[in-house]
C-alpha cells in the first residue's frame, strides 16, 4: 500500500534523499565508496534515488531500475555497512518525518538493506552440520 500523508510527495522525497546523501557523503566508511562510483555531477544519481524512493513509499512506479545488480558489483561494500547506512537513513528519516511517517520510511529501508545483504552476502558455501545425506 502506498503511504497517504499530506506531507510526503515527490518533493519532500527529494528533500529526505538529498538530506541522507549529504550525510553519506560525509560519513568516513561510505563517502569514499560512494564517490568511488559517482563521480562528478551527483543530481542524477539523487534523481534516481528519489523515483526509488518514490516507488517505495507512493508505489507510484516511478523506479524501473535493477538495484540487486548495480549493488553487486560493489567489491569494496561489507556487509557492516548496512548498519551504518541504516543508522544515518534513521537519523535523517527521524529528522525530517512525523513519526508515523519516519516509522514506514525506516521499516522499508530495513527490508531493503535485508534483501540487499542477503543478495551481496548469503553463500551455500558448506554443508550444514548435522545435516542428513
């Protein structure tokens, strides 16, 4: 179900993605990642993250990227940097929301960091102990 609140449209979605940027641009772990990727110009890589962000909270379909692929290749992402990435999407959701609406952004990044994790970090590398075979 989209989120209805008269306060959260495409431009407070904006407001929220360039806010938590400015935080990861600045964090010591994952600035230097992101600006390993995205060099330069900044305004289209913030664009996309708001129709992401607009497709997850509105449902308004506004992403049609691959975000398991695009994160894949990032040799240099462990699995820890989640944590920090959820703590500064927390903080800025907390900041910018009312509560309720800080609630549903953070539940949705927590899946999303899940899924993304899971994706990156999950092997079926060795049989599990005890199993039958």
């Amino acid at each position: 179900m989209p989120l209805v609140h008269p306060s959260v449209d495409r431009a407070f979605i904006g407001v929220l993605v360039r806010d938590f940027y400015g935080r990861v641009r600045a964090d010591a772990r994952l600035g230097p990642i992101f600006a390993g990727e995205i060099r330069g110009d900044w305004e289209p890589h913030l664009e996309k993250m708001t129709d992401f962000w607009c497709s997850v909270i509105l449902k308004n379909g506004a992403y049609s990227g691959r975000p398991v692929p695009a994160h894949l290749k990032l040799k240099q992402v462990r699995e820890e940097d989640f944590d920090i990435w959820l703590g500064h999407f927390r903080r800025t959701a907390e900041a910018l929301c009312p509560p309720e609406v800080a609630a549903v952004f953070i539940d949705r990044a927590e899946r999303i960091a899940r899924s993304l994790k899971l994706a990156m970090f999950f092997r079926l590398d060795r049989p599990i102990s005890g199993a039958a075979g």
